[in-house]
C-alpha cells in the first residue's frame, strides 16, 4: 500500500466522517429499535462499531501502522456489523426499508481503500461492501441501488484525488531538488570565477607574446579559461520534464570552438539531449586529439518539428579513406561506440564525410518522437 506523507489530511478526514456516521446509526437504531427483532443485541454492534471507531482513529493516525492486514480486517469487521443487522434488525424489517445497524458508518473502510490503494483498491471494497449491504437489505429497489453507486462513485472520487495529489507531490519534490542543485551550481560557478577562473587568466596574461612551451601553455590556459567560463555561464537552467540542447552544447564553446543555432531553445527528452552533447563532445575530442592545435570547428544545430540536425564540422587533417573501419577492427572503438553507437541507440544516423587535408563533416540526425 503506497503511504505519502499529503495523505495524513485524507485519513483525518476518514476518522472525522466515521465519528459522524457512527453518531448518525446510533440515532436512527435509537429510533427504529421498537421495531427491531432482537433489540437487546443492537447495542453489543453498536458498542462493537464504537470501540472499532475509537482504533481505527488511532491506528490509521500513524503511516507505521497502515499495513494491508488492518485494511482487511477494517472491512471485514464493518461488513460483519452490516451482515448483523439480519439477525438484530431482522428480514422483515429489513425488507419493508428499515436501515441496517451499519448505516453510512460502512463506507468508512471503502474511503480507506481508496487513500491507500487508489481507485483500484477503493473499487474493490465498494464492491464487496455493496454487494455486502445488497444482500444484508434484500430488496433492490432504487434507494439499496442508488447508495451502492454512491459509494462506488465516491471511492473512485478518493482514488482519484489520491493520484493527483501524488503527482503533485513529485513535482514538487522534483522542483524542489532542482532548485538546490541550481543553488548549488551557482555556488561551484562563484567559487571556480574566484579561484580556476583567475589562475588561468593570469596564465594566459603572463603568458601572452611568448615563445615555445611558455606560449602554447598561455594558449591552452585561454582554452579552458573560455571554455570554464562558458560552463559556470550556462544561458539556463534544465527542466524537469527535458533539456535544452544548446545550453548543453554551449559548455564546448571556446575560441576555436563556433556553435550556430536557433536562438530558441531546443528542447528535447534530458536523455536523448545528454546523449547527442556527449556523441558531439566525442567528435571534439577526436578534434582535439588528431588535428593540429588551434583547429576551427564550427557546429550548426538546426531544428525541425520532425528532427533534429547537428553538424560538427572542422578545418583540420581529414581522415584518410577506409581508416574508420580499420580502427574499428582493431579494436578501437570511438567513432563506433561514442557516437555511432549513441545515436544508433536513439534511433538516429550518423554521417561522416572526410577528405585528407579537407577537414571532416560530421551530420548527426535525431528524429523527434510524437
């Protein structure tokens, strides 16, 4: 049975209007029990539904106790005072319209069901419960008929409250740990600007007009710092329900890194948009890895209501014919499985078209699911 803490209103509330319909059979057995076959046990059952009341109210009050078995044992007991009114009320009062013993107090255990197990579970025990008090009655005239729908009706009422308020619920939570993580990455952003960010400044500063090592640690040091800062800056912040692409793709913009794209944001599954920035990261990474230092790369996103298309494309060595697949049977994998194999998993393709001394294009294509 699920238990969230929104909950502890509904079970009140249960408490409150099992009080109030015990309260209203006391009267109405007060009323009728001339009329009753075997007055002198009415009071033992309503002595019996005072005292389950009383423990019902202080058992459901604590989620540790709202196990399956008092559930069942909630209503069995309540359709045992309902089958009761036989023997107390009698057939023949029963039959000429007198109320049971349970009246109203035997919907009770159906609101319980339905805060704990939803509409299913409330379903069931209004069904049980209504056949219950249709055979205990005897007579399916209109009124025994109308109070079985009422009650059903009310329990999938409370089932249905239950699953809203449970989404609710997560939603909340889920924006709740959004907002600390985005506190927590403001944080990070204010102590890096304080700290890396200032070291690489000053290396790219002192560095600046050297030659030899000096100078390309100068210009690797303006590289991260670019990059760092592009990162800590990001243009916003990622949803709950997805994620912005080009905020992802932003974290690789640098001086020798261009990024082209619509100037709405392109929104897309989280998953789907983690996979194509890290199948893009790994086309820089070769970038990086094969090419000369200081290799232009340029990335153009364009997005369609049908897909989307990202092209990676660099000025640098090319790759020479066929050394993909021989790479792939050597065992190395990282055009395969970085980003084929990524966008494969997404349902995408890949195009990569190359030339030796002409730099290589690399298309990846994602179709958006509808």
């Amino acid at each position: 049975m699920r238990d969230s803490g929104f909950q502890a209103p509904l079970w009140r509330a249960i408490a409150v209007y099992r009080i109030a319909a015990l309260t209203y059979a006391t009267i109405l057995v007060i009323n009728n029990v001339a009329h009753y076959a075997r007055p002198v046990l009415a009071w033992p059952v309503l002595a019996v539904m005072l005292g389950w009341t009383a423990f019902t109210t202080y058992a459901y009050a604590n989620p540790a106790r709202r196990r399956p078995l008092l559930l069942v044992a909630d209503l069995l007991i309540t359709a045992a005072a309902l089958a009761a009114s036989v023997g107390v009320v009698g057939r023949i009062a029963l039959e000429e319209g007198k109320p049971t013993l349970a009246v109203a107090w035997h919907v009770a255990p159906v609101l319980a069901w339905a805060v704990a197990g939803g509409r299913r579970g409330g379903i069931a025990a209004a069904l049980a419960m209504g056949v219950t008090d249709l055979t205990v009655r005897a007579h399916w005239d209109q009124a025994a008929l109308t109070g079985s729908v009422l009650m059903l009706l009310a329990a999938i009422a409370v089932g249905y409250l239950v699953r809203i308020a449970e989404v609710a619920q997560e939603r909340l939570q889920r924006a709740i740990e959004l907002e600390a993580a985005t506190r927590e990455r403001e944080r990070l952003a204010r102590d890096i600007h304080d700290s890396v960010l200032q070291v690489l400044a000053l290396v790219k500063r002192r560095g600046a007009g050297l030659d030899g090592e000096a100078g390309e640690l100068a210009r690797l040091a303006g590289q991260q710092e670019a990059k760092l800062r592009s990162l800590v800056a990001a243009r916003s912040v990622p949803i709950v329900d997805g994620a912005d692409l080009m905020t992802l793709l932003g974290a690789r913009e640098s001086p020798d890194v261009t990024i082209s794209g619509p100037a709405e944001p392109v929104r897309l599954p989280a998953g789907t948009a983690r996979e194509i920035a890290a199948a893009v990261a790994a086309a820089l990474d070769n970038v990086e890895r094969h090419c000369d230092p200081g290799t232009k790369v340029y990335i153009l996103v364009e997005d369609t209501p049908d897909e989307v298309v990202v092209t990676v494309r660099d000025d640098g060595c090319g790759i020479e014919p066929d050394r993909l697949v021989q790479a792939e049977a050597q065992g190395r994998l990282g055009v395969a499985q970085s980003i084929r194999g990524r966008i494969t998993d997404l349902g995408g393709t890949v195009t990569i078209v190359s030339a030796p001394g002409q730099g290589t294009e690399v298309e990846i294509t994602v179709t958006r699911l509808t």
